[in-house]
C-alpha cells in the first residue's frame, strides 16, 4: 500500500495500463493479499509489465522493491 502511493506521488502521468493495477496495490497490505480473484503478487506483475513507460532513478529503485516483495 505504501508502496502504491509513492508511485503515485512520483508518477504523475500514470500509464491508463498501470492505472487499474496501481489502484488496486492501494487496497493490498502484504504480498498474501487478494484483490478479488487476483493475488498481490499478480497485481505487482500486472503493474510491472505496464509501468514499462515509468523511468528515472525513482522509478527503477520503487520497480526493484516490487521485484524484491515477489522474490525476484
């Protein structure tokens, strides 16, 4: 959760892609999580894979700590 909104302190122009994930990364607490049928862990991948146009020295380091919470 805490994670979700300093993406959307950073990332002004959200991705309409990564929009719906980053909502929903809102609402989770841990990585055991559900959002309702799709786990924290699906939703961080969703997020990854449309967050390809969010970029800087901010973005990778927030990018790395989502892998880290998937054991990547």
């Amino acid at each position: 959760m805490e994670i979700a909104y300093d993406i959307a302190q950073h990332w002004t122009n959200v991705y309409f892609g990564a929009k719906p994930y980053l909502e929903a990364m809102k609402t989770l607490d841990k990585p055991t999580d559900k959002y309702f049928q799709d786990s924290a862990d699906d939703i961080i991948r969703y997020f990854l894979v449309n967050a390809k146009t969010w970029r800087g020295p901010i973005a990778r380091r927030i990018k790395q700590e989502l892998r880290q919470l998937l054991g990547q």
